[in-house]
C-alpha cells in the first residue's frame, strides 16, 4: 500500500485510470468511499492530519473523472462541506483487451492486486469482520477443455456484472430510505495451476 508522511493509505489498481491515481492519496480516498459510503474531503484531511483545501483538490480530480459524485452539500463554519460518495467498483478487463498488455505488466498488475487482496483479508481476519456475519469463502478445483474455459470466464464476467447490478440498487435504497449499508470487499479469481503449465511446457498434449 500506499504512503504519504508515514502514513498507511489504501490503494487501488486499475490502468483504465492509471493517470487518476498516479497520486496516492486518490486511491486511498476512493476506496475508503467504498468502505464508508460517503465521505467529505474534510474529514479525509483531518484523519491524515492534511490541508482539506489539499484533499479537495484530489476529490475533485476523482469527480471529474466519474469515480465519485458529489452527494449533499453541508453549511459548516462559513463553509461548504462537500460530501461524496464511490462510483464504478470494479477492476476488470476484456480478454483481448487484457492479453494485449505486455506480459510484463500483467504479471506486476497481477501481484500487486493479488498482494493488496491478501493485505486486505489478513486485516479482516485479524480484526474479526471476516467471519462476523454469513460470509462466502469457496475454493474449488476444475479440469476443463479450452471450451470449458472459455465459458468458465464468460459466466465470471457475467457474474460480475450482476454483482454490479446488486451494487447500483443498493445504492439506490441507501440513498431513498436510508438502509443500512454494509461495505463488502469481493475478489473472483480462476488461474491455471502450476501443474497444468509445466505440463503443456512438458509436451503434454492435455491443454485448455
């Protein structure tokens, strides 16, 4: 993750941004949004100890770009305290669109995800959310043909964007009868195994 005078930020990995979130702070600003549902860079910059006049800036750049929105606006001190919430939560790509990065890039984009999920369940095992209501944790082992395959990625995508869905109505009710919102961090991942590509590197005729 992230650090900005010491300080531990939250991150976020998406090259469909990248520019947005060359500085750090943007990242830790939007995915605390998602943890909190709405937020006002005043409150940001008091928790980091910052100029909010400097935060704002960052708010406003994330606005601009479509990944937050600017919810109500509050009189505070003979000021407007601007309050935000996240846009579009999900990190994914096309398969032509992802096989066409240098495999250099996937492979740092990938452990980097991979390292900021792993961070983020180990804080959630440590303190306890994890397992405090009816969560889904599933791991499972497939043998597929390249068919196979390829409607395993299908039905993942389309998953997510039911996910999305899902997102976007609750929303909707958070905002019109005041639900209760739970913030949910998710990750779906499929990957060869090792095993399955030292095969094929073996001359193995099994492949996807």
């Amino acid at each position: 993750m992230g650090k900005l005078d010491g300080k531990k930020l939250k991150q976020v990995i998406d090259p469909t941004h990248a520019k947005v979130f060359t500085h750090p702070l943007r990242g830790h600003v939007w995915v605390t949004l998602f943890e909190r549902g709405v937020v006002s860079p005043t409150e940001i910059a008091n928790e980091l100890e910052l100029e909010p006049s400097d935060v704002s800036y960052h708010f406003r750049k994330l606005h601009r770009k479509g990944l937050i929105r600017l919810v109500r606006t509050e009189r505070r001190r003979g000021f407007d305290e601007h309050f935000y919430e996240p846009v579009a939560p999900a990190v994914k790509f096309e398969d032509e669109e992802w096989m066409g990065i240098p495999e250099g890039i996937r492979s740092s984009f990938s452990g980097e995800a991979l390292k900021q999920l792993t961070d983020s369940l180990a804080e959630a095992l440590e303190a306890g959310s994890f397992d405090a209501r009816d969560r889904h944790l599933s791991r499972t082992w497939l043998r597929l043909d390249r068919r196979g395959w390829q409607e395993l990625t299908r039905v993942l995508r389309h998953t997510l964007d039911r996910i999305q869905a899902i997102q976007q109505r609750s929303a909707e009710r958070c905002n019109e009868q005041a639900a209760e919102a739970i913030c949910v961090e998710m990750a779906m991942v499929a990957f060869e195994t090792v095993a399955s590509m030292a095969g094929r590197e073996g001359g193995q005729t099994d492949e996807l």
